[in-house]
C-alpha cells in the first residue's frame, strides 16, 4: 500500500491566533503514521488568514479522519475542512 496526500484547510479561531505557534501544535498532536509536508497562508477576509496544510497519511490508515479530529482539538483551531485527497 501506499501513501495518501491530503490538502487541508485549518481555520484558526480569529486573527489573533498566532499561526507559526498553531503550526507546532498541529504537528504535537499528528496521529502515528501522519505527518506534515508543507504549509501555506491563504488570506481569507477581514485579517483572518487560513492555514493550508498537507498531510501525508499511510493508505491503510482509515484515511484522514484521524488526523482531522486531532486537529479539531487543538487550541485556536475553528474548522477544519479536507481540500484535495489524492494518492502519492
């Protein structure tokens, strides 16, 4: 089996939220097998700025669920939201 690649947008809660700090929780809480291959800012409106982010998780893995629930935990983050998915 191989690896899935999943572009996910994370909303912070506001624009105060620091997101380089946002950043090192994401990756604290990464289920076993996952990880973070990149990051980009995506301005969204009114100073709010969105963090794209993909993921690479094993195919056998149950997909991205786990690591979107994870993320839904983590603190300043609003919404996650699964962009793209795609085989590597």
């Amino acid at each position: 089996m191989g690896d899935v690649a999943a572009k996910m947008k994370v909303m912070p809660e506001s624009p105060d939220v620091d997101l380089d700090a946002l950043e090192d929780r994401l990756e604290s809480v990464l289920p076993e097998g996952a990880e973070i291959r990149g990051y980009d800012r995506d301005d969204v409106a009114f100073g709010l700025v969105a963090l794209l982010t993909t993921v690479v998780v094993p195919d056998d893995s149950g997909g991205t669920e786990a690591v979107e629930e994870a993320f839904r935990d983590v603190d300043g983050v609003e919404s996650i939201t699964v962009e793209s998915v795609g085989r590597l």
